[in-house]
C-alpha cells in the first residue's frame, strides 16, 4: 500500500458504515430492563434457548418477535 501511495494513490476514505440495531431489539432490551435481568446477557440467552442463535442481534424480524411475545407473557406472570 505504500509503494502505490508513493506512486500516487489516494485511497478512498469512506466512514465505516453503522449498523442499524433493529426496533424490535431495543424493544426486547427494554423488556429485559424492566424484568431487572441482565441486558444483553438475558436477551442472547433467549435467543439460544429458543432459536439456537447466538446473539439476538442476529435474530431476523420474526424471530425478533417470538422473543417480545415472550418476554411479555413473562413480564404478564411477574406483573411487571
């Protein structure tokens, strides 16, 4: 890369792009929030146990949504 930079090239300096957390993941890190469980330790664990995904980020818009439903009926049991 420097031999070309001594030659004259500019590389292009773009920002490194940001993700985007989906809604929903916020949704379900707020729901952990006012289940006083660990963010986002709790909400990963759901994934595994009930996807088998690691990460809830990774979660597409459906799986997303089981987890809410979830989490809800939990928060309905612990009247939170």
């Amino acid at each position: 890369m420097r031999h070309m930079e001594k030659l004259g090239f500019v590389p292009a300096r773009r920002p490194s792009p940001r993700r985007e957390v989906h809604p929903l993941c916020r949704k379900v890190w707020a729901q952990c929030y006012s289940l006083s469980r660990p963010v986002p330790q709790y909400a990963d664990a759901l994934a595994a146990q009930m996807y088998g995904v690691e990460k809830l980020v990774w979660l597409d818009e459906e799986q997303l949504r089981g987890i809410v439903a979830a989490l809800a009926r939990q928060q309905r049991r612990e009247a939170v």
